[in-house]
C-alpha cells in the first residue's frame, strides 16, 4: 500500500555520521521517486555533546569535523539559500564516507569547487563571522536548528532525525541504504509510524558496520 506523499519532510543530519549518510542516501533516492523535496537540516553532534564526559578522542574529533563542515554548509545557506544545503552534504559526504577522508579543509575546498560555490566561504569552518550586521550569526544558527532537531524527539538520541508533517523521529537506522521498491516501503512505513501519536520506539542491537 502506497502512502500519500507527505506535505513535509525534515531532516537533520550532521556530515560527520556515517549512519546519518546512510539514511540520507536512503530519503534522497524516494524523494526523487516521489517528488517531494526535503528540508535539510543542521544538526550538530558536537553541540549535543558539549559537557558530557563519556565521549571517545575519536568521537571528539569526528564531531569537531563535522561542526567544520556544518558552518560552511550553514554559511552557504544564509548567502546562496536552502536549495545549496542538500547538494553541499552530498558532496562533502561522499568524501567523507564511502571516500574514507578525514582532511576537512580539504573536503570543503573540493565541494565548493564542485558546486561553483564561492571559496571564501571554507573560512567559515573555523571561525563563525556574520554575514550583516544584526544577522544570528551561523553557530546561533546551528544551535537553533539542532535544538529544533531535540524539541521534536527529546534529548536522549542523535540523529539521524526525519519529521514527516512536523512529527518527528530518530531513524531509521539501516545499512546498506534500501533501495527501490524496499525504499519506498520503508518510507511508507515511516510515514505511518509519524502519524501515530504515542508511537515512540523500535528497536535492536546493531550487528553490521555502515555499508556504503
């Protein structure tokens, strides 16, 4: 049974999160089946994670990378409009993920390069400037849509976060990204599931790394 196409749909994500990738890859190919477009949405695990102690050097670092790309994404956003977001994740998370690169700089340069976008927007990476006076400034920005992640699914998960008409949840969580007609069955689902109020988790131990 095929459900009706959504009036909405958001998603959070963070470059750094190789199952964020996976399910971004996932929500991309059915929007393109059935024509709707999805409102990308920054979200950082960085931030999320500001004061905790229980974080790995390793986490530490991917999530510092990930604010990096979050603030170009963001300036880009603020100069060149909403439309920029989804295809600057793309590109800076094929470099990431099935790429296997962790040289930030770098990764921004070539995905800016790639979208005609201008280069001074890769200072954005490591110090937040605004653009206009009075303007939020991009790392207000970015505490204000992570925190719009939160206020729809409470602070205890991550992401990925996907809000179908402003209902809210964490996942799905799948590897290797569904394809096809398990993709749209999978959508379908979702959709469902966000229309139950009340409906709040399913859940299993994951036994595969991310398959890109």
């Amino acid at each position: 049974m095929t459900v009706a196409n959504p009036e909405s749909v958001e998603f959070w994500f963070d470059p750094s999160c190789p199952w964020c990738w996976m399910t971004s890859r996932w929500i991309t190919e059915v929007s393109e089946v059935r024509g709707f477009t999805v409102n990308w949405r920054p979200f950082s695990l960085k931030i999320l994670n500001e004061g905790r102690d229980k974080i790995s050097d390793r986490h530490k670092t991917m999530h510092a990378g990930g604010l990096q790309t979050l603030r170009v994404i963001e300036a880009a956003r603020q100069a060149h409009g909403a439309e920029v977001v989804g295809a600057l994740y793309t590109e800076i998370g094929e470099r990431i993920h099935p790429g296997g690169r962790t040289d930030y700089d770098a990764i921004i340069a070539e995905a800016l390069d790639a979208l005609d976008l201008p280069s001074e927007l890769a200072a954005y990476a490591d110090a937040e400037t605004s653009f206009t006076p009075g303007d939020s400034g991009v790392d207000a920005a970015l505490r204000d849509s992570t925190a719009a992640g939160l206020e729809l699914v409470g602070k205890d998960v991550g992401i990925p976060i996907v809000a179908v008409n402003g209902k809210g949840l964490f996942g799905p969580v799948v590897t290797p990204a569904p394809q096809g007609q398990a993709a749209l069955d999978l959508f379908d689902a979702l959709v469902l599931a966000t229309g139950v109020e009340g409906f709040y988790e399913l859940k299993r131990t994951r036994t595969a790394r991310p398959q890109f």
